[in-house]
C-alpha cells in the first residue's frame, strides 16, 4: 500500500514538472536574455541526468542482458567460459595509440612491436538478433610498422582446474573484419616451468568459426598445469578494422578410441 501510494505521488510531481518545463519552452522565445541563461542552465543539469539514466537503463535493457555468460558447449563439456570484456562493462571502455603491453580490462593484454601505435581499441555494445555476448570488442589499426599484433587473455584459474591430456578446448568467436586477413588462435598451458602452446587457424570462411585444441598431441604434465590463457594474432592488421562479437571458450573429455 505504501509503494502504491509512493508511486502516485511521484507520478504526480512528474506531471508537475513536464507541464512546467512546457511551458517554459513554449515561453523561452519571448524571454530576456538573463531569464533564458537561467533556463539554459537548469536545463543543462537535467539533461545530463537524464542522459546518464538513459545510458544505463539502454544498456541493461538491451538484449543480449549484461553478464550473459550463455553460448553453444559441445555436449559432455566439463567447462565453459565467456571473458570478462564480451560479459560486462569495462571502467575504461576505449584506448587509442594502444601501447604494447598495455591492459585493457583485466584479462587482456596487448602486444605489438610498432615503433609509432596508430592502433584503437573499443568495447562496444552487441545489439544484433545473432549476438549472444552483450559486449563486442572493436580493433582499428591504421598505419602498422610492426611485425606482429597480438591479444593476450587470460583464463581464471578453473580453466587449468583437473585439465588433463584427455581433454580438448574449443575456441569459438563471432569476427567482422573490413578487409581478409590471416588470424591464429594459440592455447598456452603452463606445467610447472614448461609451457605447452597449440596453433590454429581460425576459419574465417566458415559460417561458424571455431577451433578445437586436443591436448593428447602435447607433453602435458597433468599434475603440475597452474595457468592457461589464449593468445590471437593477427597477420597483417594494417588499415582494418577487425570487431570480435564474441569470444567464449569450453572443454570436454575426447572420446577414448
């Protein structure tokens, strides 16, 4: 009873204020010069208040839901996972002339060897039908003097929890791309002082691109696994602008032969 009676009086005093801020538009013509800069003022404040309401309840509201850790697994996976980047807003949402070894966010880190970075790099908001992930991230590499452009993404530690020989990763991701390029995905797993390391293609042609890992070809050393993470590389990036609408990551036992 009381949220009802709450809700009518704040119905109320927002009816009060919209005829009052209409009449004030439909006077503003015929205003002094000092009365308008009053208004203009006010109206300013509101409107940055009212922006800020708008941009966080159209980014809550907008499918996919922010945090959405929900995508395709292979049946019988024992593993699943959606970095932190392509699930919620990240506190600095953009970077420009990226520096390498720069983070963005907490799992990723950048590596190239530019002499001069022309690279950008952008959270954006996934708003298509198709999109499962709410967040995409967006690449744009101008001028690239460098040899090679890299992300680094790191995978929390249940990802190296009971990984074992026996297991295979699948990599799959929605990209856009400007222009054809070459992009590789490579799974790093750390056993103890060694690290084992498996390259992909990532099948860019294909209406679905993913890559699976089989750790049964590797020297893995099950008992001692502390850390794994992702790397993607990107041949020749220059002039692109190369948007990565998801990225998620599962594992599952290989079936025994």
């Amino acid at each position: 009873m009381a949220k009802r009676f709450q809700a009518l009086i704040e119905g109320a005093l927002q009816r009060r204020y919209l005829r009052q801020w209409a009449r004030v538009a439909r006077l503003a013509e015929r205003q002094d010069a000092a009365t308008l800069k009053a208004y203009r003022s006010r109206a300013r404040q509101l409107r940055r208040q009212l922006d800020k309401v708008i941009h966080i309840a159209e980014g809550r509201l907008t499918l996919p839901l922010i945090g959405s850790n929900a995508f395709r697994r292979p049946m019988g996976s024992d593993w699943g996972y959606r970095p932190q980047l392509w699930r919620g807003p990240l506190g600095r949402p953009g970077m420009a002339a990226v520096e390498t070894r720069a983070t963005f966010g907490d799992e990723i880190t950048v590596f190239h060897d530019c002499a001069v970075s022309e690279l950008t790099l952008r959270q954006i908001r996934n708003t298509r039908e198709a999109d499962l992930a709410p967040f995409g991230l967006r690449m744009d590499v101008f001028r690239f003097d460098g040899s090679f452009l890299s992300l680094a993404i790191d995978l929390p530690p249940d990802a190296a929890a009971g990984l074992t020989r026996r297991h295979l990763v699948r990599v799959e991701t929605i990209i856009e791309l400007e222009k054809p390029l070459e992009i590789f995905a490579r799974l790093n797993v750390r056993h103890g002082p060694n690290t084992e390391q498996i390259v992909r293609e990532l099948p860019l042609h294909e209406q679905d691109v993913f890559v699976d890992f089989d750790l049964a070809y590797t020297n893995l050393n099950e008992k001692r696994v502390d850390r794994v993470w992702l790397d993607l590389i990107f041949e020749g990036p220059e002039m692109n602008q190369i948007i990565l609408r998801d990225l998620a990551l599962s594992r599952r036992p290989r079936a025994e032969l």
